[in-house]
C-alpha cells in the first residue's frame, strides 16, 4: 500500500537494513556518529539500562480515524493521515486485542509495531497511558522500541562482557543494519576491524555466528521477565507455517540451516527452499535480518505481555511448601512425598533452581525415600539475603535455613543428594554436622582455581572468576535468553559427545524437567544464581579436609565440562577421606540417565558412620 509519506507492509519486500533513523540530541545523526550513548549506563526502572527519559518503547495514539491523539511519538507523527488511518483499520480488520504490524518509512528505514486498544495498552511495560486517550472510543495505542534505548541497552551489554568501545560500536552498527560491510562504515571502522570486532564479540557470548550474536545481544540486553518471548507473532504477521516459524526460528538463534533441518526432522533441500521462502516473506535478505527482525519481534512481545509460553508445565507431582527461616524469611521447598518415605534432601546446581527430575524422583521413591527439594537464598520462590551477604555468611545462611527445614519437619538427622555445589554441603558439616547423615554429590563442581573445564558454560565461569564484579550484569542478561527451544537446541550440542546425557536430553519429559528449573531467572529471580557463582569464582582450592567419610562423590565418564581423571584427582586431594569414584558410562547429568546409581550409593553409605567434620 504506497502513500506519500510512507507505507504499512504485511509480508511485502522490506529490506534487510531493519530500521532506524538515527536520532541525536540536535536532530538527526548521520551514520557512523555514535557519540553520546558511549557512556548510557544508568540503571531505570526493572534493571533497563537508560539514561534520564529514555524509556524501552516508543509509544503514540491514534483516534478511529487515524488522528493523532495526545503527544504521540515521531514514528507516527511522520505518517500521513491516510497511512494511520489504514494502520488503525488493521488493528480494527484484526480481532484480536493485540496486534503487530510493520511501518516501512519513506527514508528507508522500517519499524515493526504492536497495536492494541489503549485501555488493553495499560498492561505494557513502563507505559502510562494518558486519561483524555482512554475516553476516546475506539482508540489504539501503537507502539515501537526506542532506538535510543536499544542502543543503551546494547552498550551495557557490551560493557558487562567486556567489550571495548569500539567492538560495541560494530555490533550495535550489525544490529541496526544488518550488514557487515554497511555497519563498518557506520561505525567508523575498516571492513576488515569490523569482522575482527564481530569476531571478538562473538568469542566473549560463545555465539558461533553472527545470527546468534544479534539474538544474543538485542534479547540479553533486555534484562526483564522474558516468559512473553514467542515466535507465533512472526508466523501469524508474515504468514509462515509452522515449519517455516520453526525453521526461522531456529536460523535467527544461530543455528546452522543443516542443524535446524535436523531438529526439525526434515531434509536439508527442503530447508533451503523453505528458508528462501522465509526470506521473500519477511523481506530480509540474510540470517542476521531475521535475527534483528525475531529479536524486536520477541522483546516486542515481551513488554507488551503478550507472547506467552507454549510448553507444557506438566511435572512430576509434588506440594509447594513455604517455610519460615531465620528473620521471617520465606523458604520454598517441594515435596514429592509419599509422607510415609525417609526424607532425602536434593539440593540443586548453582546454575538452576529446585526441582527433581522424574526418572530420579521414580527411582528414590520406589526405593522407599521421599525427595525434598529447597530452594537455596535468592533462587526460585526463597526469599534473598541481603546483598553484603556474601561468602561464608552466605553459605551460613544456606546452612541455616536446610536447618530450618529440618526442624519443621521433625528431622533430626537426613541424607542429601547435591547436583554439582560441594561447598553447600561442607558448609553444613561444619555448622550443623549432626545433621548429616550422608552426602551424595555428583557431578561435582571444582573451584574456579584450576579449573580446566570445558565449553559454554566452564568458559563463562572462567570469566567470572576474571571479572566477579560483573557477574551479575552478565547473569541477568543471560538469563534473559532463556525459552524451551533455545536451552533444548544448546543442550544437545553440549551434550553431543556424551552419549548418555544425550539420550537423557532426547526424551522430552525429562528436558522438560531441566528446563523448568530455569524458569525462575527469566522472571529476574537471580540473586542466589549471582551470589553463588561468585562465590564460586573466587573461591581458592581449599587445604585437605578430613572426615568426610559419610561423603561420596560420582563423577561421570563423559562429563562435557569436566576431564573425569582431573576431576577424580583433584577431589581425592581434597577430600582425602570421602569415597571418590568415576561412574562408567555416565555423563554431566546423572540423575538422569543413572538414578538407580545415586540410590545404590545412598544406601551404601547410609550404612556408614558419620564422623564429625574437620580441617587436615
């Protein structure tokens, strides 16, 4: 539909430089003139990083006619009368109380938009809507990201993982325009610097293409509840299939077109001319199009709540109980009973939240025990401590509240299987050592001194251990990056060479299970995730420690993290008296795919007596 002054397009020919004008503090900017937002690190309302005034969406009015209503932003004041009112009609001709559309501008530039009625428009993120709008019948509230936030939010992304200026420069230029040669130029660089730059970038994410970067940095910026993200707004507004938004989707996280026809069961032929297809209806010309393009979608759909999640919550069955700890603080655990079953505490990794997967619920339970499953201080639905908690106040606070735990539940002594932290349960031998019956770990996580893990997520704590003041700009910017498809797709690469956790990540029950306990750090849930990774980035080796008898660590064969010699060395030094073995066959997540070999270790040391805890 061409006007004079611009035009609305649903699945037409928009190009590939997804938006947008630049706008300074005098008027408009030419490219490359990135001064002025080098130094945006000001924190607003919900963690946005945003200097004074600058809000994540821009938004106007527009009355049934396509009049403007109250002070509406510049997107649509440039619009003539005629493209607002066909823009109002579509929101009308729609039916549904939101909807999403794209503005293709006169200069070039395009900006895709979510509509809805103005009193439905109260519920978006940060947004005020203005009384004389609400009284207006049949008005719509239209609205679209603040380039100017967006290239806040990209600088502070770029500051947490310690990009330099000018690498920022060169991936905030790519995600504006989509092009690498263009996004040299405007970033003042060489063709050349500017994929150095890229490259940098995507070495300090661990993203294998520049797909995964645009996604990786536009949505990890966002640093709110991403529970709304969804990839059915970019099916319905551009008519895709659903194979094409699941192959689209796919492409625009960084998966390669070979990998993507992979997961979704189809040739790679047919992948190719699917994905052609995308590109004609979405209008991008390449990958990095459609990841800018699914990126604003998705953030668009986050604060307007309006995506919703798609997966089932389905789990095993367990009651949610809220104790009271120390100073009135809330404490959640799960219950999977049955209430006559001998209790076993399952403490949970630093990196998820609690939670016990069903193959290692089954298992327990047929054997007679009843998992517990607490959320440790500031994860999931436990209340924080405060933030100069740190250290060893913060694991006696953790110490404190399994304590707790234990006295409302009339248990003076009880058996723990941990997934990975092993200074949670040394914590609790030295502050509450009756209550130890015994000590299952596996996967056992070493201290960040001498670690020589490998992959993603060793890589990641290895740079906390470098840079622990940044770990929680970088922890909420992650984990803002968390949906289903995204962690299942990492998954299986993580765990491609360990053939047990594969299987384990196949089933789809149980992937579903070691998603679930993410689901608490999309909301913003984090401060324990943050408190504990850097605790675990700066702790040192510590000197042998007796009396750990009662203790049994399980190191898995195949660990994708960890090599299970070093890992077998290290904790018998450590651990001189705990019984230290490599369990042949298994991988990173035991507790998956060998259940039955943490209960068989569970009942050989329950067997054991329990010496009291103490230093070499």
């Amino acid at each position: 539909m061409m006007v004079a002054a611009g035009m609305i397009l649903r699945g037409q020919n928009i190009t590939a430089g997804v938006l947008i004008e630049h706008q300074g503090g005098n008027g408009r900017m030419k490219r490359g003139d990135f001064s002025g937002f080098d130094d945006v690190t000001q924190r607003g309302a919900m963690g946005w990083a945003a200097a004074p005034g600058l809000q994540p969406l821009e938004v106007g009015f527009l009355a049934p006619d396509g009049s403007l209503l109250g002070k509406s932003a510049d997107f649509l004041s440039e619009l003539n009368q005629i493209s607002r009112s066909q823009l109002a009609d579509s929101f009308r001709s729609n039916g549904a109380d939101t909807n999403y559309d794209v503005i293709h501008h006169e200069n070039g530039g395009l900006s895709v938009v979510v509509m809805a009625a103005a009193a439905q428009a109260q519920a978006w993120h940060l947004v005020t809507i203005p009384e004389a709008v609400l009284r207006t019948p049949g008005a719509v509230a239209i609205a679209r990201l603040a380039p100017a936030a967006t290239r806040a939010r990209l600088q502070e992304f770029g500051t947490a993982f310690g990009m330099s200026p000018s690498v920022i420069r060169t991936v905030t230029a790519l995600y504006e325009l989509c092009n690498v040669s263009a996004a040299a130029q405007a970033a003042g660089v060489s063709f050349h610097t500017a994929k150095e730059n890229l490259a940098k970038a995507r070495t300090v994410i661990w993203a294998p293409n520049l797909p995964r970067l645009i996604t990786w940095a536009g949505i990890g910026s966002l640093k709110t509840d991403a529970l709304g993200q969804s990839d059915q707004i970019v099916a319905r507004l551009f008519s895709l299939t659903q194979r094409q938004r699941g192959l689209a989707g796919h492409i625009a996280d960084g998966e390669s077109r070979a990998d993507a026809a992979r997961l979704l069961g189809i040739s790679d032929a047919v992948a190719k001319k699917e994905l052609a297809a995308i590109f004609d209806a979405t209008g991008v010309a390449n990958a990095i199009g459609l990841a800018r393009l699914f990126a604003d979608l998705r953030i668009l759909a986050i604060l307007s709540n309006t995506g919703g999640q798609t997966q089932s919550d389905a789990r095993p069955y367990c009651r949610d109980v809220m104790v009271e700890g120390n100073g009135g603080r809330k404490i959640a655990l799960s219950d999977y009973g049955p209430a006559d079953g001998q209790p076993v505490f399952v403490l949970h990794n630093t990196m998820n939240c609690r939670g016990v997967d069903r193959a290692l619920v089954a298992a327990l339970q047929s054997s007679g025990y009843r998992p517990v499953s607490p959320d440790r201080p500031g994860y999931g639905d436990t209340d924080p401590v405060p933030k100069d908690c740190l250290g060893q106040d913060y694991l006696a606070v953790c110490s404190a509240d399994i304590a707790a735990i234990c006295q409302k539940m009339g248990l003076p002594k009880v058996s723990f299987i941990v997934h990975g932290p092993v200074h949670i349960p040394l914590a609790l031998a030295r502050d509450y050592p009756d209550l130890i019956d015994t000590v299952i770990i596996d996967a056992p996580e070493r201290y960040a001194a001498g670690d020589a893990a490998q992959g993603m997520i060793a890589s990641l704590k290895r740079a906390f251990a470098k840079r622990p003041w940044a770990v929680e700009a970088v922890v909420r910017m992650l984990c803002t990056l968390i949906n289903h498809d995204r962690v299942r797709s990492n998954m299986h690469k993580w765990v491609a060479d360990s053939p047990a956790d594969r299987s384990a990540m196949d089933d789809p029950a149980l992937m579903m299970d070691f998603y679930r306990k993410l689901i608490p750090f999309q909301r913003g849930r984090v401060d324990g995730f943050v408190k504990e990774q850097v605790l675990q980035a700066t702790l040192e080796e510590p000197a042998p420690i007796v009396g750990t008898s009662n203790f049994s660590l399980l190191i898995g064969e195949t660990d994708f993290m960890h090599d299970a010699q070093g890992s077998l060395a290290y904790w018998r030094r450590v651990l001189p008296d705990a019984r230290v073995r490599i369990l042949a066959g298994a991988g990173r997540f035991i507790s998956y795919s060998h259940p039955h070999a943490l209960i068989a270790e569970l009942s050989r040391q329950e067997k054991r007596a329990s010496p009291v805890l103490g230093e070499a």
